[in-house]
C-alpha cells in the first residue's frame, strides 16, 4: 500500500487520503488482524445494523453536544494539507481529525472541535477532513493527536468521544473568497469559529438585503447569483447561538482575511495581514487505501482590511436541527 500524496485540482470533490497504509505503516501487522475483525463485527449483530443504517439511510448530522460517544480511532497524515473542509492548512498544532460520511454531514461539522479520550489519555482535535470509508463511530486521528491518547503500533484503538461546547478560538473569524468568485458568483470559506456554523447571511455595504448562503460539503459558503461587488457585511450565526457580524470583508479572491471579532468571548481590534493560498478540490482516487490528500500552497503576503462588529449574542443557545431522523429501533 501508498502513502503518496495525489493531485489536487478539482475543487470541491471528495479529498482523497491514505487508509490502510497510513497506520499499518507504523509496524503493527497484528493490527490488520484487529481491523479486519471489526470490520466484520460491523456487518453482523444488532448495532452494527444500526451504524449502517445512518450511514446509508441518509442520517446526516456532527456528532451531538452534551453527548459521549464510543468509537474506534486510526491516523493518517494530511501531509499539511486542510483536509476536505478546504482549510488551506492543517491547524498549527497538527491535531486534528477526519469524520466518516453521516458525521462528517456534507461539511456541517467543519471547524468544530472533538475531545478523544484513548487508553493514555485524551486530545482535543479540530475537524478538518472527511473519512470516506470511516463507519459513524470511526474518528481518523492525526498521527501527532493518535499518539497523545494510544500507542501508534496499536493502528486502532478503542475510544470515547464528545463534542467540545465553546471551545477556546484560535484567534478572530477570518474569511477567505474563493477563486474565480465575483460580484455574480459568491463563495466564501470561514474558519477559527469555535463551535460548528449553523448559518451564514451576506450583504452588499451596510444597506443591502441580506442573502442567505448555502454550505457545500467542501465549507464554503456560496451564493450562486452572487453578492454584489462589495465590500461585505458578513453574518455568522453557530449551532450555539452565538451570531457576530463582520464588516468591510472584500472580493479579494484566494486572500484569508482577518476581521477584528471573536465568536464569542469579545472581540479584538485592529487589521492585519494575510496570505492568498488557493485551495482546490482534490480528485477521488480508485482504491481507498492508497487515498492521500493534498492541495497546493502557492501564497503570497496580503494586506487585508476587514473590520467587525459584534451584535449582541443570543439568550438561548440552540443546536443545529438534524438534517434527518434516525430510526426509532436504533436509539
């Protein structure tokens, strides 16, 4: 098996990333044994029935707040690259984490955050990447994040899982427009949100109407028949009820642009600089074990000069409605 690393051109499509070989290459073929014994557990028995429902049945939803979950973790490296929520990078720590189909939910758990707790002990990662052969219940570790919680000649461990409820920011909401978007063609990607996003509303200047955008499974956020010229007031509201608006946000295509707002817990002042790193859809490969992500990192230093403002934060949290109901004998 291949840990090469694929071409990334075709934005938007399912990102391609190494399986199999990503963890038996840390010398554990015993581990292969293990994973192939659950692999048939899961087609067998009540509750793998139930995984396999959600997963073919259409059950698309991040996993739920307030809830510990038990699951099954391996890693993989994503040699940098943002993973399928297009991030143009992974975050600085290299903790992250890719979610199967059902939990990835087409892009809705993009930039939250996960706390795994393994038998040595427990990581918060960011989600980041989609695990298109990962069953529910099946989390995909960076390599760096496995090896806080589990020995990696293990390959594949047993784990609890949650979903961090405002976690701490990295830092403001930033705002990147895609390539080839302009005023007839909107598309933006948002990241350092904390919690996953439930919506996001665009306006031209300060008195225009305000358009709703629709999430692609790759985490932009689109408006097909575009937002105007700008520059942009952008509305983001999460699955915790937190809504902050930023504004002056340009048509800068390929440039991250920082605002001088925060989620939530306050805002910064002040502008910055940043960096155009055009991201791109990488190709589904033919086989999943020789799957490995990549996009290009071409960049070149931005001035940027979004501002913000904070509206005032809802009195009641709410979570994100499900995007369909599971069935009543699966719990």
């Amino acid at each position: 098996m291949t840990d090469a690393t694929t071409a990334a051109d075709e934005p938007g499509m399912p990102a391609s990333r190494p399986a199999l070989g990503r963890w038996l290459a840390g010398g554990s073929v015993a581990a292969l044994a293990v994973l192939l014994g659950v692999t048939l557990a899961v087609r067998s028995g009540a509750a793998p029935a139930c995984a396999a429902l959600r997963a073919v049945g259409g059950l698309l939803a991040p996993p739920a707040a307030g809830t510990v979950h038990k699951g099954k973790v391996t890693f993989y490296d994503s040699k940098g690259a943002g993973g399928n929520c297009s991030y143009p990078a992974a975050p600085a720590d290299r903790r992250y984490v890719a979610l199967g189909p059902s939990e990835y939910a087409d892009g809705a758990a993009c930039g939250g955050y996960l706390e795994v707790t393994g038998p040595k002990g427990t990581v918060r990662v960011m989600v980041m990447d989609q695990c298109p052969e990962c069953a529910p219940g099946h989390l995909d570790l960076s390599r760096e994040a496995f090896a806080r919680i589990a020995d990696p000649v293990q390959g594949i461990v047993d784990v609890n899982y949650r979903l961090v409820v405002d976690p701490p920011l990295p830092g403001p909401l930033t705002f990147r427009i895609k390539e080839g978007a302009s005023q007839w063609w909107f598309a933006v990607l948002i990241a350092n949100h904390g919690n996953p996003l439930r919506s996001v509303e665009v306006r031209q200047g300060s008195s225009g109407q305000w358009r709703t955008a629709t999430r692609e499974s790759y985490n932009y956020w689109l408006i097909d028949s575009g937002a105007g010229p700008g520059p942009y007031q952008i509305r983001v509201t999460d699955t915790r009820g937190h809504r902050v608006t930023a504004t002056g946000v340009r048509m800068a295509p390929g440039t991250v642009q920082r605002s001088s707002v925060r989620m939530y817990g306050g805002s910064s002042r002040g502008s910055a600089t940043g960096t155009g790193t055009p991201s791109a859809r990488p190709k589904p490969s033919a086989s999943a074990s020789t799957r490995a992500s990549a996009r290009p990192t071409p960049s070149v230093a931005l001035t940027t000069d979004a501002t913000a403002s904070v509206e005032p934060t809802a009195v009641e949290a709410f979570a994100a409605a499900p995007l369909a109901t599971p069935s009543p004998s699966c719990g």
